[in-house]
C-alpha cells in the first residue's frame, strides 16, 4: 500500500467522525498556538527593552552620571550630586570632543490653579529635546536666549497638560514651581519608546537649565552630556573621560556611562525575560502533553473499532508493516492538523499583540517549522504504541470480532 492511498484512508476515517477527530486535535492546536504566542511576547518584551535602549541614547553622545544617581529613585530638589564646573571643563578638554553640556532631572511639583501633580523636571541646555529624545507637538522650545536670559518658561508632556488643563489650551498659561511662575510655551511628547520614558514617566516638565539653577541653587547637574566630534570612537574616547572624572573625584566609581548601565540592564531584563518565557513555555507545554495522550487514545478506541477491517487486511495479505505505518499516517494527519491550526493561531495572536498593544510580538518562521515537525512527531509517538497493537491482533480472531 503507498503513502497516498494511506492518507486516503485516514482522511476518510477522520471524516466519518468528524466531531471526535475534532476534540483529538484541539489539545495539539491549544498547546502549540500557546507556545507560539509565548514566544511572541518573550520575543516582544526584549525588542522592546532593546528598542528603547538604542531609543534613549545618542550614537554620538557620551552620557556621564554620578554613580549614586545608579540607586533606585530620582534626586529630590537639593539634593546635591557631584557634577559641577570643573568636571565639564574636564571632559571638554579633550580633543575629539565637540560639546559638554549638563543636564538637570529629579523630582518636582508642579501647580496650575487648583490642581498640583508630581513630575520628572528635566532642566538643561537648548537642545534639551534632542539629548532627552522628545518632541515639540505644540508652541516651542526654550532657545539658547531664553538660556541665557534665565527665562521662566516651560514645556510640559501632553499627560501633564491633560491633567492640568484638560480639554484647555496650555499654551500661554502660568504654572508654579515650587512657588516660581513659569508660562508654558509648548507641549511634548516622548520621539519614541525609551529607557527616558520608560523609567521617568509621562508627566515631564522641562526647563532651561539656568532657570533650574535659580530655582533650586542647590540642585547640581544629574547628567553630563559629551558630544563627540564625526570619525571619533566614542568608546574609548568614553573610558577615557570616565577615567580622568574619577582620578579627579578619588574615587574610581564616582561616574558611570549611563548607556553601558542601561546595556546591563537590558541585558539583565533580557536574561530573565528569557527564563521566564521558558518557564511558562514548558508549562504550556503541557498541553501538548496532554493533547498527544488524548490521540494516544482515540487511536486505540479506532483500532478496536476497525479489528474486523484489521483481520480483513491481513488475510488478504497485508504486512504488519502496511497496518503500522497505516495508523502512525491516521495519528500523524490529526496531530499535524492540529498543529497547522495551532501555528496559525499563534501567528494570528501575535499579530494581534502587535496591533493592539504596540509591543513587537513576532514568532520567526523557523519555529512554526519546528512547531510543524513537533506536533508529527507527537504524532508517530503516540501513535506508535495504537499502531504495534492493531499489528499484533491475531487475525482469526479479529475475523470473528464483534
């Protein structure tokens, strides 16, 4: 008998129950379209963390902190941290650099009328957007004039716009910092998912770094920001800032690059983003488990239910081997059915994620493969023990099988 009048036979078999074959390779489908959508979301949560990594720095951008700013939590209003003058003329010093600008944040609060809330202040120079990766939506930035002249002026997030302003025009409007009025000239939004918006929140206020300074008088630089000249490596031009900072500090922890501490985070949030979809992915496993012993059964209930066709096709002449491979091809199309159902749900969940979450769920096309070729294999496995039995039935009796 060849393979094609076998899946003949077995497809007209899974069609006289219909129902049944069903119900047998709903367990595959569910375990495998589990899997699959596991997979997406590990794979969603470390692009994303990746994403925002690459999203929240600067290729050309060295970003120096002081190593206690590394501690949970953001500075609080005069809280003194160690960058100051004479750290930026270090770092300008050296030849490759093209600017030293420093940058305030920490925690504030902010008050319109009746209404107060808690933000993440950033403060620095003119291009504060770009080093902060958010854009102006509506009004303007701050400009090197407004630096100068110590402007009181702000730009706030649309979630803190919301929730000062409502439906209102924020723009032109009079907010206080800690009982200084500053007029709202624009109004940001995050340029992408980032480390910055991941960790700081969505209620930002930013303000020229000069009008930081008369406000809190106290509250020294959270952040050094070196740009690095075109053609220049910026590692070792990094390693070697850093280490002229803290051979100046006495200390040689005092500062850290911030993008090589948000790498080992990410590679922290990676690793345990890995175990954890592993973890959860052998527990869905177990639904293929499950699936596989529910054909295990089916296929023995058919192979009682066929004995006299068995008994037929032996005295006609048919090998062990034919009634074998028969049932193993019967067990291989549900569980394979099965798991092209469950890999097309699987790919259909993550594609949902990604649309209605945002997080870049995907499943690489290798492992559909690899969920095609488990499910068959579950398939000869579980189907290997019904098939060795059907083949052993003495063929005299199975004649006489009622």
């Amino acid at each position: 008998m060849n393979i094609d009048e076998m899946l003949r036979i077995a497809f007209s078999s899974l069609a006289a129950n219909k129902a049944r074959a069903f119900l047998t390779m709903l367990g595959i489908w569910i375990g495998v379209a589990a899997i699959l959508a596991i997979v997406a979301v590990g794979n969603g949560g470390k692009a994303l963390v990746i994403g925002a990594i690459s999203n929240g720095s600067q290729s050309n951008v060295i970003q120096i902190v002081p190593r206690e700013l590394v501690a949970p939590g953001l500075p609080q209003p005069g809280q003194v941290l160690s960058i100051d003058s004479s750290d930026l003329s270090i770092a300008a010093s050296f030849s490759g650099v093209e600017s030293v600008s420093e940058t305030f944040y920490g925690t504030a609060v902010v008050q319109s009328g009746d209404k107060s809330d808690n933000v993440t202040l950033f403060a620095g120079p003119a291009d504060l957007d770009q080093l902060a990766r958010f854009l102006v939506v509506r009004g303007r930035m701050f400009t090197s004039q407004d630096v100068l002249s110590h402007a009181n002026v702000a730009v706030i997030s649309e979630s803190l716009a919301n929730k000062l302003f409502g439906s209102g025009n924020p723009l032109g409007a009079v907010i206080t910092l800690s009982g200084v009025p500053l007029e709202v000239i624009g109004v940001a939004q995050p340029e992408q998912a980032s480390l910055y918006s991941l960790v700081m929140g969505s209620d930002n206020l930013y303000i020229p770094d000069t009008t930081c300074e008369d406000i809190f008088p106290n509250w020294t630089a959270s952040e050094m920001d070196v740009v690095v000249k075109p053609g220049v490596p910026v590692q070792s031009l990094a390693s070697r800032i850093l280490l002229a900072l803290n051979i100046h500090a006495g200390d040689p922890d005092a500062f850290a690059d911030s993008s090589g501490l948000l790498a080992s985070v990410a590679a922290l949030v990676t690793k345990v983003t890995t175990i954890l979809t592993a973890v959860i992915g052998a527990v869905a496993g177990i639904a293929l488990v499950v699936g596989g012993v529910g054909v295990m059964n089916i296929m023995l209930v058919s192979v009682t239910e066929r004995t006299q066709e068995i008994g037929i096709r032996v005295s006609l002449g048919a090998r062990k081997r034919d009634i074998i491979l028969q049932f193993l091809v019967e067990s291989m199309v549900i569980t394979s059915l099965g798991g092209v159902a469950g890999i097309a749900t699987g790919f259909a969940l993550s594609a949902a994620l990604r649309a209605i979450t945002g997080i870049p769920a995907s499943v690489p096309w290798t492992m559909g493969a690899v969920a095609f070729g488990f499910s068959a294999a579950i398939g000869v496995i579980c189907g290997l023990y019904p098939a060795v039995k059907a083949a052993n039935l003495n063929p005299i009796e199975a004649l006489r099988y009622e």
